[in-house]
C-alpha cells in the first residue's frame, strides 16, 4: 500500500476502565462481594482500541505487509469533558486524530474486576454526533482502506452518506453491531460476530437457530447477499470464524491456530483490526480472515486489553512451526492437523503449468499451514482428457509442482475425481480454481465428512493448459488436443 494512504478508522470511540482489586467477603448490608481496590487502568475502547491495534501489529504480521506500515487515521467524536480529554492523550501517541463534535461526553464503560475476572460492568456517558468536517472528507477520499467499526453511537450514522460513495472504489471493512445501521453496499468484508449475525439476519433455515458451523455460514452467506457486500466473516470465538459470500452453499471454515483461554475482551476488534491491515496490504478475503483467526486467537492468548506490553505494541501471533517439503503427503496431513494447523488440499491434471495454477497455488497455501496437491495420474488424465494428453507425463509435473516453495507435498491418485485420496489426507480446507463457477464440487460431499470445507480461488483470466496447447497447436500446425481444461 503506498505510504500516502492511509487505513482510516470510522466509528464510535469509548474510555474502558478496569478497576482491578481482590474479593474475599461480602458486604454487611447486601449479599454482595466487596472489591478491595488494588489498581485502576484507562485505555481506549471500540473504534480507539481497533485503531491502536490496526497501527500496533508489526510489519510482517498482515499478508504481504509493507515495510513501514500504513498510517492509521481515526476519524471519531470526543467531546469536552475529562474523560473525553483521557481518550486523547491515550490516542494521540498512536493514531492521527481527526475529531467530529460531540455534543455530550465519550461513553464511559467501567469493569470492576477480583482477581482479573470481571464481577461487574458500569456505563455512563454518551452524546450527540456533530456534522462532518472537511478535513474529514478529506481524509476518507485519500484513504486506501477504511475499517468501520460501528458500536451503534452514531458516527457511522453520520458519516454514512460518504460511506456509501467510498465503498464504491474503496476496500471497505465492516465490523457492525445491532444497534447500528447496516453496512454500506460494497463493503468489502463485514466482520460480526456469532451473536451479532443471529441478531441481524432474517430468516429461517434448519439450521439457523443452532450453533453450528453450517448454521453460522448460512447466517454469513444471508446477511452477505441483504448487505450486498462481497464477503461476510462470522467470528465464532475461540471455534474461530466461516467466511461466507452472498448466496454460497460452501462457506469457508477457519478454525483456531490453538485453544486459547482468556479474556476475550477486545477480541473482535483486533479480528476486523487485523482484517483490514491485511486487506490494505493486498491480502484476498481469505487471508485476511485466515490471519485475523491467527492474530486475534494470540491477542487473547497474551492476555488481550491486560496486557501491558500491548500499548507498545502488539505481540506478533505465532508462527506456525515450519513445514518440510515431504514425499508423504498422508503423513504430512497428520503431522499439521496433530499440532491444530490447517491443511489445505487441492487437485488436478497440473500439464503444461502457466500463471494461473501458479497464481491459484500461492494463494491456497496462504490459507493454511500446509498445502497438497493431489495430482491425476497419467492414467487419470488420458481417461478425462483423451489421447494426446498428458502433453507433460507425470513424472515431470511432479518434478514442476515440486518446485514451487508454496507446495508442500504431492499425492497422485488414478480415479477421475480424489474422493478416496481425500478420505486419507482429510484435508480441512480443499481449494479449487474459480472457473468452477457456482457448482458444486464432486468432492464437497466428500468434504463434509469430515467438516471440511470447499474455497473457490480465481484463475488469471485467459490463462488454460487447452489455451496454450492449442495456441501451440495451431502454431505449429499440429491436432489440437481435445477438452475443455482450464483447472488442471
């Protein structure tokens, strides 16, 4: 992202206190536990906590990150009182503030806490959103990405006629709440949660009332198509989060790089956080979500908002352990799934290897922790393709995808379709070249076996093995080969 455009962050800022102490013995008057103060701590919540959080991760940390990292803008309403003036010198370290009046006071929310676990929450405060500035129009029309998180207190409200109009030609990310307006059409990604997408979808489906993943992708792929964004992800907590787009029967499932136990306050910021850094940085929606579960699980894991290391900075999730290229893609499988990584799988005849596959095969592997390809044999593909083909034998495509770093092992298979190889490998994640279109996949029952999940990826357009072979065919004069080939 060039260093002129900044990620600018729209929405509702609030002043979280912690009130931390010890309760050992109820009140006299009431059953009531007495808190025994130790310590008292201010941050900034809401859109001030996913500004900070968007500008705290390191470089490296979003897909593709730029050297420097973009500079976050947060646009927001403060008002006049003490506690308004608390959120700007918190914020002011940290972000360029671009303030709208606020005719009242920043809400307040105060947890009393014994022990590090909250026994009570307190809210005070609120107010009027003012007009908008020039300076802040300004500010969206020269922004890259713009990350709205809406807590239904009416900045987005009053910034949603420009809204409407960026999200047009720019990378918009949506984190909503019930409260709030819906998000603007074109949105790029819209990030509830589980609670937040049962409150806002209409509807009815078997499984929409349940808690369970088809439930929540239904739920995600619904408010996707009402919204008329490109993609919604549906965080599910520590379960991790489905990415949905409008109308899809095959919603992707990421699941948590490791159980984590925490305060999970905050969390669902530093995921739409962790998005739209990754989206600014060129990042596709599912790798952008892929490292918002990644990120966001480690946020809680370090101890969340309690951490003081987070105000100067926030620590970089994990690394998944390295992986090894290997001969033994079944073995490989079980090693990445036995330490909570994802596998991701994909297949085909891989003869005469353009930009395309080459194209569709980084992007797959940036969705997990491994990636296999299951490559028809030769056999296979003279029964699918027909005499002639393969133009490249299988000893060769081995050797070209091999080489590629982002192909971790390979697996061949002599049916037409893996269905049996799948069985074996139980891949969480299968990836497929976008030419598929809307269809189903022979393998995507197979898939739900086990949970699994079907990702569809764009091809580079005009880009085929038949393409080529016949551009070379015809150059040479020569048969063209039969079938239509532009996943394999």
């Amino acid at each position: 992202m060039p260093r002129n455009r900044p990620l600018v962050v729209v929405g509702d800022t609030l002043l979280d206190t912690d009130v931390e102490g010890q309760a050992h013995r109820l009140a006299p008057d009431a059953p009531a536990p007495v808190l025994d103060v130790a310590e008292e701590h201010n941050r900034p919540g809401g859109a001030g906590l996913a500004a900070t959080l968007a500008g705290a991760f390191p470089p490296d940390a979003a897909a593709g990150g730029s050297e420097a990292g973009p500079e976050i803008v947060l646009v927001t309403a403060l008002g006049q009182s003490r506690s308004d003036q608390t959120v700007r010198d918190l914020l002011t370290p940290r972000v360029r503030l671009l303030e709208l009046p606020l005719r009242g006071s920043v809400p307040v929310k105060t947890r009393l806490c014994a022990d590090g676990r909250p026994l009570l929450r307190v809210d005070r405060g609120g107010g009027t959103v003012g007009p908008v500035t020039d300076e802040v129009r300004a500010a969206l029309a020269g922004a890259h990405t713009v990350l709205v998180s809406d807590y239904g207190r009416g900045v987005a409200a009053r910034l949603r006629a420009e809204l409407a109009v960026l999200a047009g030609h720019t990378q918009v990310v949506w984190d909503p709440h019930p409260r709030g307006e819906p998000p603007v059409p074109g949105a790029r990604l819209v990030t509830p949660n589980a609670g937040e997408a049962m409150a806002l979808c209409s509807g009815d489906h078997p499984d929409a009332n349940g808690d369970g993943l088809h439930g929540h992708g239904w739920r995600g792929a619904v408010l996707a198509s009402e919204w008329r964004s490109a993609a919604v992800a549906v965080t599910l907590g520590r379960r991790g989060a489905v990415l949905a787009r409008p109308g899809d029967e095959a919603p992707l499932y990421f699941p948590p790089l490791q159980e984590v136990d925490g305060d999970p306050c905050g969390a669902g910021d530093c995921f739409a956080a962790t998005a739209a850094r990754a989206l600014a940085d060129g990042a596709l929606p599912e790798e952008a979500t892929h490292e918002a579960v990644r990120q966001s699980g480690a946020f809680v894991a370090a101890g969340g908002v309690r951490n003081p290391a987070l105000w100067g900075g926030v620590p970089a999730a994990p690394s998944a352990p390295p992986v090894t290229k290997t001969d033994d893609a079944r073995a490989l499988a079980a090693s990445v799934r036995a330490r909570g990584g994802t596998v991701v799988a994909t297949g085909g005849c891989f003869d005469l290897l353009h930009a395309g596959h080459v194209g569709m095969l980084q992007n797959a592997r940036r969705t997990g922790d491994c990636l296999i390809v299951c490559l028809n044999s030769d056999v296979s593909v003279r029964r699918l393709k027909g005499e002639g083909r393969p133009i490249t034998p299988e000893a060769d495509r081995i050797s070209v995808l091999a080489g590629l770093d982002c192909v971790d092992a390979i697996a061949v298979f002599d049916e037409n379709t893996p269905e049996r190889l799948l069985r074996e490998l139980r891949p969480h994640v299968w990836v497929k070249g976008g030419d598929y279109g809307t269809e189903r996949l022979p393998e995507a029952s197979t898939l739900e076996e086990w949970g699994g999940r079907v990702l569809l990826l764009p091809y580079l357009d005009g880009r085929s093995t038949t393409a080529l072979a016949r551009r070379a065919a015809g150059h040479h004069g020569a048969a063209r080969p039969s079938g239509l080939e532009q996943s394999s």
